[in-house]
C-alpha cells in the first residue's frame, strides 16, 4: 500500500501502554533484576516491539498515529481510560492497546499482523 502522497486530517490514534521491563514489581513485564529473563531475551524483545511500531508507521504512517507509554506506579498524569483499565483489570494487564480511545486489546503486544487485523475496521472507514 503506497500511501506517500495522502494525508487525512484525522489520524487513527493508537495507543500503547506497556509496563516498564525494568520497573517497578506491579507492571509486567518488569523482567529486570532478579528474573529468569536474560539481558538478551531482553533486548530481543524490546527490539522487536519497536520494529513493529517502526513497520506499521512506514507502511500507514499517514493513516495512524502511533503513541507508545509507560505505565509507572508514581504517573500521575493517566488518561482516565487507562486510569479506568488498571482499576478494572490490574496492572498484570497491562500492555493495553487503545485505539481512538477505546480499549482494544489487554495483556499482549500485537504482532505486526495482529496489529493489522486490529486495525483492519478503522481503516476501511476512513476509505468510505
């Protein structure tokens, strides 16, 4: 999909609220110190969240934009979505992805193709 020469006022806004890997025990994945987790595993999944995000940003960049945070016990300054989201489903949750607002996913980060799949709806809609 070439999409280099259209632009939509109104992006789709994605969201992604992930636990810090390093971070305090209440967000997951919180693999840091003390896990069975190694440094490479780590880095290897870090890696590939951002290349995920990296692909769907160049293949729907003008369609999407795409938001990444990190959920802290001491951030103050959460949506009320997300304020609600951890209240009803807890932090073990997280990540959560929202799309336009709305909660769409909890528990797992997308696959690219997931993502796709996910995002399938709102980009028919801004085609009709």
């Amino acid at each position: 999909m070439d999409n280099n020469n259209l632009y939509f006022k109104e992006k789709i806004k994605v969201e992604i609220w992930e636990g810090d890997p390093f971070g305090n025990v209440c967000c997951k994945p919180n693999i840091g110190v003390g896990s069975d987790y190694s440094a490479e595993e780590i880095r290897n999944m870090l890696i590939s969240k951002s290349n995920i995000v990296k692909m769907l940003e160049k293949e729907l960049g003008n369609f999407i934009d795409i938001e990444r945070n990190i959920v802290k016990l001491n951030r103050f300054d959460l949506p009320e979505y997300v304020r609600q989201t951890i209240i009803d489903e807890g932090y073990d949750s997280l990540p959560f992805i929202f799309i336009n607002d709305k909660k769409i996913l909890s528990g797992k980060f997308p696959s690219y193709d997931e993502f796709r799949s996910l995002l399938k709806p709102y980009l028919e809609s801004i085609h009709k």
